[in-house]
C-alpha cells in the first residue's frame, strides 16, 4: 500500500527587481516593468516640459522621452558618469495604454529577487524622498533597497506632459 506524500510547502513567491544607484541610496523597480538598458546619451530638450522631463530620444524610430529620477524625487543633482544609463520602462497601464519612458539612473548594480517578508514599510523618517513614491525597503542579501512603486512616481497629470512631450518632439515641422 502506497502512502500520501505530504504536500511540499508552498515556495515563498518572489519578484525580480532592477537595482540600481541614485546618489548615496540603492533602488529597485519590478523587473517586469523594464523593457531594456542604454548607455547614457543626451537628450534632445523639448522646450516647455516640467523640469524632471529632462528631454526625448529616438529609440529605433520611436520617440521616449527622458526623466530625470534625481528631479522628479528631489535628490541632489550631480552629473552624470560614465555608468549612467538608461532604464527604459513601461508605466500607467492603469490610466490607459502603458507609456515607454526612460529614466536616468546612476548606475545599474544588480538584479535581485525579493519576497513579500523581505520588503517592509517605509519608515516615516530618514527617506529623502516621498513614502507614496515607495512600496517599501527591500533587503537583500544584507543591502537595503528603496522599492519604487514606479506607477506612483509620475501622476497623471505628469504622465500626460510626458506623453505630450513625446508627441511634440516627433510632430513634423
């Protein structure tokens, strides 16, 4: 007679994030949401955007405009080094269509994963960015992690003037 093996354990769900520098601070983004990673590179600046629109580039014939993570979160502004990139994600898929963004990003360091347990609340002190702004601090492998809640970074207002900066810079003349 064969006996019932015991169920295995659930495994404990984890998510991939993107890790990368700002600054002094480590950050995180859902890993589904980045599409690709460039290399730095001017922007061309559309005039009359927001000052965290930091401009558009032409991505294989697509125009992404370009924010500036340094602006948009109120964080000191350095210039950029030879690690600087971008990280070209999708976001809104709330309000409508997703919109393709980059955001300039001091280094990307890692990709790490990160369950449920490992991601606390932010605290009420210390961040020198908005808490709405974040899902919480992640730890990983004894590295702390500011987990963006990317959606929340931009409104909708914002994302609108992201969207119409995009569509102004590839309005023909």
């Amino acid at each position: 007679m064969r006996g019932t093996a015991a169920s295995a354990p659930p495994l404990a769900q984890t998510t991939q994030f993107l890790a990368f520098s700002l600054g002094d601070a480590q950050y995180g983004i859902e890993l589904l949401r980045v599409r690709e990673i460039l290399e730095f590179s001017s922007p061309t600046r559309v005039p009359g955007t927001p000052p965290f629109i930091r401009g558009v580039i032409n991505l294989r014939g697509n125009v992404v405009p370009i924010v500036d993570l340094h602006v948009k979160l109120g964080l000191p502004k350095e210039a950029e080094t030879k690690r600087a990139c971008f990280a070209i994600v999708e976001v809104g898929g709330e309000w409508g269509e997703p919109v393709r963004l980059g955001l300039i990003v001091d280094e990307v360091t890692d990709i790490i994963e990160l369950g449920a347990a490992d991601i606390e609340s932010p605290p009420p002190f210390g961040t020198k960015i908005r808490l709405d702004f974040l899902r919480g601090v992640g730890n990983a492998g004894g590295r702390l992690y500011l987990v963006l809640e990317i959606d929340r970074v931009l409104s909708p207002v914002e994302l609108s003037a992201v969207e119409e900066a995009a569509s102004e810079a590839q309005a023909p003349e």
